[in-house]
C-alpha cells in the first residue's frame, strides 16, 4: 500500500487517539454500540436508542438492570432482543426514582461487543406525566400577570413536592392570545402555582403547561389541556387624542367649542373605558364653573361641548378604567384676538372612488410643528355636519380619508399645523366632491318686472345640499310659440338677469343650473305675455313644468275627442284664455333637447 506522508501522519495521529481511549476507557477494539439515550415512562416501560459500532452485527440485546436503593446487590434485571437500534422494555410497574444499569450488546457470529453499563436514576431521562392546569386567574395589582396553578397525581409523578420546591422541574408555559399571538416561556416551578408576567393587561390568554426533570436530558411532557384566563385591567398608557372644534361666537367674544377625542384603542386602553374627564381653564380662572356638555362623560363619548370665554384657555382629558387614569392630554384654545400660526398653504385633494379621498399638503419647514390634523366635513346651507378629523405625524404628507364621505356632497377640507403646546395654526380649507352630479333641484324663476321689450328675472340660487356640484353657471331658455327655443349662459354668481328686445308674444322662461357634471333639474316657469302696444304684464303664472305638461296632455286628448268637456272642466280655468293656451307639448321636449344640446 502507498500512502502520502499526510495520510500516514493521520493515520499515526488516529491510532495514538484509539490507543489512549482504549486505555482511558478499557473499550475493546474494534468500537462496540453506542447508547444515544432512554426516555422512561414511570412504572411502565424505557424506550432506548443507540447507534451500531462497527461490528457485524446480526442482532441487539439491551439490558435494563434494576438497583434496588435499599439492598444495591438486589439486582433485577430486563432484557431485549431486536434488529433494530431501538428498543422498549416494560418496567413492570417499577419506580424511575431508583438507579438503572443500562447496557446494550451487538451479537455477529460467534462475537459479542457491548457498550459500557450506563447507571443513573431512570428519572434523569423520564418523561413525566402530562401536568394538570387547575386555574388561571388574574393578579390583583399586576395588570401583567397571570397566576398559574397546576397540580399532579403524586403515583404516577416521580417528583415529590420536597424536589419542586428545591426547583428540580424546568417547565414552560405557552401563552397564546386571541389574536394567535403565542409565546413560550420558560418558568421554574417552586410549587403549584407560578406567575407568568410580561402580558398585556385586559387580554384573554389560553394557557398551556409542560415540565421536564432538570434538564435537556429529560423529555418534556407533553402539554397539559388548555386553560383561558384574563389578564387584570390597567389604567390606560395612553392620552386619548384631543381636538377641538370652535363652532360659534357668542356675546361678549364667549366661544361654543366642541372638544373632540378618539376612542382609545384597547391596547393602549388596557381595558374598558369607564368614562372620560374633561376640565377647562383660562389664565384668569382656575376652573370653570359651567362645563356644558362636559361634565358626566360616559364610555361612548367622544365630545362635548361648552362655553369658553374670549382669551386663552386650555382643557384636559383623561380616560379611566377600573384601574386607574390615563395620561392628560391637553389642548390650547387661542385667545379670538390671537394671530394663528400658519399652516400648510398647499394642499390638494384628490377622489379615489365614490367615498374616498386622498388629501396631500406641502409639510411646513418649521421644526416646532409636531402634528397635523386633517378636518372635513359636508358643507351645509345651515345645519352643521359632523366634523371628522384624524391627527398625523408631522413628518406625513398625505391622508386617505374615507369615512363620512358619499357622491355628490360638498366637502371642506382643511389641514391644520399644531404646534405642540403652542396649539393649533391656523386652517386651510378647500371645498371638493367625490364625484360631481348634476342639481337636483330647479330654479324658480320670478319676473320682478316687464317694460317694454325687457323682462328682469330674479332666482334664488340652490342650496348646496342639492347643487350636488360646483355651480358653473346658468342656463335661461326662453321661447314663444312661432320662434325655436332661445338660450343664454348666466354666470353662477348673477342673481338676477335681464332679456331684452323680446318682440311681443306669450314667452314661456325657465332656467337650468349646470355644474361641471352638467345641466340639473327644471324648476318652476314664468310665464310672460308681452303685448304689442306698450307691452304689460297681462299676467305670470307659475306652475311645475311636469303639470303643466300633463295639464296639456289632458286638455289635448279632451279637445280632440270633445266629449263631455262640460262635466270635466266645470272647474278648470278655460286653457283657452290663459298664457298656457301657446304651449303645446311637443314642442316644448324638442326645444328642451335641442336647448340642451347647444349647452
Ligand atoms: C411505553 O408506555 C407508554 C405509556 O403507557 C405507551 O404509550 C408506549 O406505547 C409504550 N411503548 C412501547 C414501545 O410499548
Ligand atoms: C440483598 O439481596 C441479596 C440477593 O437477593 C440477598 O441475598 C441479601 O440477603 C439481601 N440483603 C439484605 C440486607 O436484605
Ligand atoms: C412483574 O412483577 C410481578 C410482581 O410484582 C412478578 O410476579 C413478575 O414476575 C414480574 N415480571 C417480570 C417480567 O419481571
Ligand atoms: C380557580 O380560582 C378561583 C379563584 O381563586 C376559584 O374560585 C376557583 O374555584 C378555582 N378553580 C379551580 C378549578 O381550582
Ligand atoms: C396564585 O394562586 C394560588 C392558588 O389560588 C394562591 O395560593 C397564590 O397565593 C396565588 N398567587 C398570587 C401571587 O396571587
Ligand atoms: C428556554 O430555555 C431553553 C433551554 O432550556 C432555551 O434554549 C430557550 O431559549 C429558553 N427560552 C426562552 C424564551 O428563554
Ligand atoms: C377630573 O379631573 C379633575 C382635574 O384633574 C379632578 O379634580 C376630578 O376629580 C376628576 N374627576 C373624576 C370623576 O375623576
Ligand atoms: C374606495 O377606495 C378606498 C381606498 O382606496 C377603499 O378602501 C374603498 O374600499 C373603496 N370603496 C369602494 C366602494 O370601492
Ligand atoms: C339638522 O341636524 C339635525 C341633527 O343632525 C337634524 O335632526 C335636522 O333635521 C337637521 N335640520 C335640517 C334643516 O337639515
Ligand atoms: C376654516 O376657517 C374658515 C374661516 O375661519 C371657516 O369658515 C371654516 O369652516 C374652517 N374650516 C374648518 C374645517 O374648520
Ligand atoms: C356653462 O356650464 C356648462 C356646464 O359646465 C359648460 O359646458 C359651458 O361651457 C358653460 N358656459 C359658459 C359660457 O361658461
């Protein structure tokens, strides 16, 4: 055989190492089977494993020798035989607690090697019994806690109480929340209950337990059954976040103002909120006497109202649960006569669908902002809307707000800088649709006057409810019998219109607001005769265009069948002699859509 002189150096090296085991362990060459481990089950059986040597090996034998404690020649001993490398031996109701002498043989033709007698307690490698979780209960005091109690079936638990107090279990407690949150922790036992701390307060835990004895050796048990229990309340970590809405200037420079908060989320809330506390003051007086809406504040709350006087003044909020208070969160109301600071001047919004919005500002450059809060709200003719507003940090930029919004309802959106205690800048506000619709509403048209050729026209606008868009401008149709329809633009601001050099005719006016979603409902019309001498009103009439139509409709069908006019129009003003008598309906849809299509 040739070898290289590295191969021969390792060869050398090997042969020194066998040599000095085989004299330090007395191991005969060539290296018999070696025991990886047992794990006993108390009083019923031990289940080992090892690894062959390398011998032929037809067969095993393991051999589990029992040392009495108190007689130690009093042996007695189990064996098996297998092909395998793992083997189960019944312990014929015999304790773990006491030595065993565990050995196992490889068998090959008319030679036997065994591995060297292991003797140790068989508890060392026990798998204990399953524990029994008793209860899980709260810890008055600490709101982190959870006391854990347990106990055993001392027959079949080769641990005595003595040997846990002296911490002879290592054990770990599963912890797993609603959320699937799960966590394993390891505790040792000094007893039958333990506290298992680092929780969340107010929080449901499904509790699991397992043991082992002493240490890696032993196998853990496997997990007891689960056990719910609730962690105790804390007082809430947190202020809820306050905002303020001013809402109307009464005498005196008195101010009705809405304090606003959020609901604490529960993980800062650390349970349930019992009620919240508001308290305002100005410079010049401690506490307010009057708290308006302010004063009992139940747990749904989240506003009130009161009235604050003209200068500086400064209200506080707390949250309470069973355990306590929160943290006061405080806000600064300016003195009316105050400049407010600014706030970001460029802001857009922008409609993602039909309910929401994506608002963006340029972030002011002043380090002591430290917030921006987003306000909005539906513009209203008279009533106002609820406000919705979100807080944000001052480093963003932008906001999704979806909530409160729907198509064609006008909105205020504002951002506001806040400048830590300093309070609130100044807003800036922009008005903005989701999506835009066309009126809903017509205008009334009313003549104020009639001389000469000319007829003045006067409307009210349309409240913002039902504008549904921003106004562009005006649509005034105008027409008589022998003439096609004629039509001016109104600019949206006009409140009033002229038409001039009308020749003489019976005039049917009727107007149209359009948005930039286009022409909205028709309201009312006037109609005007003007006659040819120094034309006068002979007289206007208002009436729905829809009744006039169908009035029309009626009298039509009625002149043309001519039956029983008597009886049916007993009652009805003859058509004949009104201004109406030059409308006929046809014409009237057919000038519409043609009025419509030259907008
Ligand atoms: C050892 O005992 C345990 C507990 O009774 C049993 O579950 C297991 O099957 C036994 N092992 C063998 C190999 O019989
Ligand atoms: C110990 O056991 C051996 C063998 O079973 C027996 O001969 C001996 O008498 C016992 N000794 C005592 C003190 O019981
Ligand atoms: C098991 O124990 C019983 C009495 O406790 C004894 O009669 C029996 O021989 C034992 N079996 C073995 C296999 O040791
Ligand atoms: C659990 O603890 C509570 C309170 O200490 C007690 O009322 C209850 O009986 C206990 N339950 C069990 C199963 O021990
Ligand atoms: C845990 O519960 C046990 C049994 O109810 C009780 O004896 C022990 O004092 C409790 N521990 C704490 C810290 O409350
Ligand atoms: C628990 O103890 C084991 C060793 O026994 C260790 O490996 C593990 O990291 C420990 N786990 C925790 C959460 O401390
Ligand atoms: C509300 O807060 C004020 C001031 O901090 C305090 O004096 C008052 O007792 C609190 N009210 C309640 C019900 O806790
Ligand atoms: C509108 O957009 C928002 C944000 O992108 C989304 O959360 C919401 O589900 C959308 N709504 C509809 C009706 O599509
Ligand atoms: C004003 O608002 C209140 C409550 O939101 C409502 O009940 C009332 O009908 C509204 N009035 C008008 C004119 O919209
Ligand atoms: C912003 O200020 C203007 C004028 O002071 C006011 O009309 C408007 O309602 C305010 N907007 C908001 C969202 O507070
Ligand atoms: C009036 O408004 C409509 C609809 O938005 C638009 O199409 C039209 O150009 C406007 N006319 C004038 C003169 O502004």
């Amino acid at each position: 055989m040739e070898r290289s002189p590295a191969v021969m150096w390792t060869w050398l090296l090997g042969a020194g190492l066998v040599l000095v085991f085989c004299i330090t362990t007395s191991t005969a060459f060539p290296r018999p089977p070696r025991l990886i481990g047992c794990v006993f089950i108390h009083r019923v059986n031990v289940t080992c494993h090892w690894e062959p040597g390398d011998t032929p090996t037809t067969k095993y034998t393991l051999q589990v020798e029992k040392i009495s404690s108190a007689n130690r020649s009093a042996k007695k001993t189990y064996t098996c035989t297998t092909h395998e490398t793992t083997c189960t031996i019944g312990l014929n109701g015999s304790t773990s607690r006491i030595d065993f002498c565990i050995t196992v043989t490889a068998h090959g033709g008319s030679e036997s090697f065994s591995s060297h007698p292991r003797c140790q307690p068989g508890r060392t490698e026990v798998m204990l019994p399953p524990a029994i979780l008793n209860n899980v209960t709260e810890v008055r005091g600490s709101p982190q806690c959870l006391n854990v109690t347990w106990s055993r079936v001392s027959s079949d638990f080769p641990v005595s109480d003595n040997e846990i107090q002296q911490g002879n279990l290592n054990s770990q407690i599963e912890t797993v929340t609603e959320q699937l949150d799960f966590q394993i922790r390891n505790v040792t036992m000094e007893g039958y209950s333990v506290l298992v701390c680092h929780l969340r307060p107010d929080t449901e835990y499904t509790i699991r337990l397992r043991h082992r004895y002493r240490g890696p050796a032993s196998p853990w048990s496997m997990w007891s059954k689960a056990l719910q229990g609730r962690t105790a309340e804390d007082a809430p970590s947190a202020a809820p976040v306050f905002w303020r809405r001013v809402k109307q200037n009464h005498r005196n420079g008195w101010r009705l103002v809405s304090l606003l908060w959020k609901p604490l989320p529960h993980f800062l809330a650390n349970g349930k909120i019992i009620f919240y506390n508001v308290t305002c003051q100005t410079e010049s007086t401690p506490i307010l006497s009057d708290h308006g809406s302010c004063k009992y504040l139940h747990h749904l709350s989240t506003s009130c109202s009161l009235l604050l006087p003209a200068g500086r003044s400064f209200c506080t909020l707390t949250a309470s649960t069973s355990a306590g208070v929160s943290p006061k969160s405080k806000i600064l109301l300016h003195g009316s006569s105050e400049t407010e600071s600014p706030s970001p001047c460029h802001i857009t919004a922008t409609p993602l669908n039909d309910s929401s919005l994506e608002v963006r500002w340029v972030a002011l450059t002043d380090a002591s902002v430290s917030s921006y809060v987003v306000e909005w709200f539906a513009v209203r003719e008279k009533n106002s809307s609820t406000l919705y507003w979100e807080e944000l940090n001052r480093y963003q930029t932008s906001l999704v707000i979806t909530e409160g919004l729907k198509p064609m309802e006008r909105y205020a959106v504002s951002v506001r800088a806040v400048y830590g205690e300093r309070g609130a800048g100044k807003n800036t506000t922009l008005y903005t649709y989701t999506r835009q619709g066309t009126p809903s509403a017509g205008i009334d048209v009313k003549v104020q006057q009639i001389s000469g050729g000319m007829v003045e026209l006067t409307w009210s606008p349309v409240p913002v409810e039902l504008l549904r868009g921003f106004l562009r401008n005006y649509t005034l149709y105008y027409r008589t019998r022998d003439q096609p329809a004629r039509s001016v633009f109104v600019p949206g601001h006009a409140r009033s219109y002229t038409l001039q050099n009308l020749s003489p005719g019976n005039y049917a006016i009727f107007m149209l607001a359009n948005t930039e979603a286009g022409a909205g409902e028709t309201g009312t019309m006037a109609n005007v005769h003007i006659r040819s001498e120094d034309i006068s009103v002979v007289m206007y009439v208002v009436v729905p265009l829809v009744l006039t139509i169908l009035a029309l409709i009626l009298m039509a069908c009625l002149a043309q069948h001519g039956i029983v006019k008597e009886k049916l129009c007993k009652d009805v003003p003859d058509p004949s002699s009104s201004s109406l008598s030059h409308w006929a309906p046809k014409t009237t849809l057919e000038a519409t859509v043609s009025g419509n299509q030259a907008t």
